[in-house]
C-alpha cells in the first residue's frame, strides 16, 4: 500500500496501529519506547554499547541499532532484535565498523545505510549483515582520524531518486561542519575515496549531526549542535530548490542529536545530550519540551506499530 492510500485509510484503520518512539539511552546502554507524550515508557533493550542509531523496521517486526563502542578501540558493532527488545542478534560484528552512527532503514532494497565517525565512511549492508561495503571514503589511518572535518555522523537516503545525503560535522562548533549529497552507487570505474558525483549541500555549519528527509515535501530536516544563533537547533531546507540559508525551526537545544518525522502526523520529535525529548509541528510551531533529564539521549525513532489481535 502507498504513503498516500495509507494516510487516506487511517481514520478506518486508526484503532490498527500504536504510534511509539524508540529513544536511545547513551551512557546506561539502554533502548526505550514510549508513546508520542512520553507516556507508558519501557525499557526493552540493556547492556548496549554506547547506543547512537536506531531504525524500525515495522514490517518485520524488528529494530536495528549502532553500538559505537570505544572510538580508540574500533569496536562497534550494529543489532537487531524484535519491537519488544526480545531475539536480540548481532548484524554487523564489533571491528566491522568503527563507529557506528545514525542508521536508515531501505526496506525496499532490503539494506541498511549508516555513517562510521571514526571509520570516516558511510556504510551499508544487507538486512542480514551480509555485503558490507563503504560507499564514502573520507581518509584512511590515524592521521585523517584526527581531523574531525573527515567524520561521517549522520545520513539519510532518497532511495525513490538514489541519493544519499550525510553530515561531517568537523571540530566542536567550528563552523566547519558539511551535508553532502552523492548518488547511493559509486559511479562506475570509481571507488568510495574517490568519487566525482560528491557535491556539498550546505557547508559553514556549526556542527550538523543527524538528517531526516520529508521525502513526500522534499525537505531536508537536521540538528545542529554549537553554539547559537545557528548552534544547537534543528533546521530544514528543499532539496530541489535549495535556499542560501538553512530555516531555523527550532532553537535552545543542549547538545541535539537525533531526529524523527512523522510527516502524516505534521509533527517531529528530537532528543538532546542533556536528557530531553520535543515534539514540534515540521514548521517549529507548537513545541514542547515533553520530557527532561532523562539521562544522555542519542537516537530517536518514530513508528506505527500494529496492535496485537
């Protein structure tokens, strides 16, 4: 069924469905799920290693998350387990990839995409951890680790137009952050550090973290931490008409990271490092800061799940 012919069925099928988020704890290593206003919260996944990305795959049945590991000790590691926290499995092992960040889900093609900070790449593989590949390659070794300008953190994907959109967030607040676009396959004859279809989307950033595409509107939404006016806010702008500057949505975040749509819904939710879930309409209208110290917040995703008959 399309986006579109589901959105025209949800008043008939309004009772189906459960919409929950699934919220990332970083330092207690925990996954938990609440409903949109932060009610009815449980925790169904511990024992994470330092928690970044998490994705939902409604379909199945399944959510997959990145593990960031130790950046020094190149051990992180990609999981899945069911909606409620139970069959957990490893993905992708601990070494595979170095840093795992915000993770997107392309169920149609049946793959996983996320960008590796320290591992300076964006990665993807099959839903089952098979065909791992680096589709960006930004450096290689200690020296390039070291320059933040060259670190892969977040990503989304217009599959419908094979496109790839990721943030290098460069120094804290350094004005040096970038979003960039590329196609999803590295152009024939080329390789993932070198590739000629890269453009930069916007740069001059204070430190862009995760991405979210409206892919319906067009419209690309990211938080962007620094300091203000331009730090620690979430902002959008068209992919198809793109401004000279980003519109700033919302403001006064500590330290925001991730991000969530609900574009049927009008509404977005995004977490901080200092503990704290909004909510807000796409246009930064009606925002509400629903829950606070909460512990050191990363990830945040947002679904439709179906009621158990």
């Amino acid at each position: 069924m399309s986006k579109v012919a589901e959105r025209n069925n949800r008043s008939v099928d309004a009772n189906s469905t459960i919409p929950r988020l699934f919220v990332l704890e970083l330092n207690a290593g925990c996954i938990h799920t609440m409903n949109p206003d932060g009610s009815d919260r449980k925790t169904i996944v511990t024992d994470c290693h330092l928690p970044d990305g998490i994705v939902v795959d409604v379909d199945a049945g399944h959510i997959y998350w990145t593990n960031m590991g130790v950046p020094n000790l190149n051990d992180g590691s990609i999981e899945r387990a069911d909606i409620d926290g139970k069959n957990r499995q490893t993905i992708v092992a601990q070494g595979q990839t170095h840093t795992p960040k915000q993770i997107i889900l392309d169920k149609s093609n049946g793959k996983l995409y996320w960008c590796d900070r320290e591992g300076m790449r964006v990665m993807r593989c099959n839903l089952d951890g098979s065909q791992l590949e680096a589709l960006i390659q930004t450096g290689h070794g200690e020296s390039d680790r070291k320059d933040l300008k060259r670190w892969c953190v977040g990503l989304t994907i217009d599959a419908q137009r094979g496109q790839i959109y990721w943030t290098q967030k460069g120094p804290d607040n350094g004005g040096l952050g970038c979003i960039y676009r590329a196609n999803i396959e590295i152009p024939a004859g080329q390789t993932a550090a070198a590739r000629s279809d890269i453009e930069v989307f916007f740069d001059g950033l204070p430190e862009p973290i995760d991405l979210e595409l409206d892919v319906e509107n067009r419209v690309l939404y990211w938080t962007d931490r620094g300091d203000p006016p331009r730090g620690n806010t979430v902002n959008r702008a068209s992919v198809d008409d793109r401004p000279a500057e980003p519109e700033i949505v919302i403001t006064h975040l500590m330290e925001g990271i991730g991000i969530a749509l609900d574009v049927a819904g009008d509404r977005m939710f995004v977490t901080d490092l200092a503990g704290s879930i909004y909510s807000a309409r796409l246009d930064g209208s009606g925002e509400k800061n629903f829950l606070y110290a909460q512990g050191n917040l990363t990830g945040i995703a947002y679904a439709e799940i179906p009621q158990e008959k």
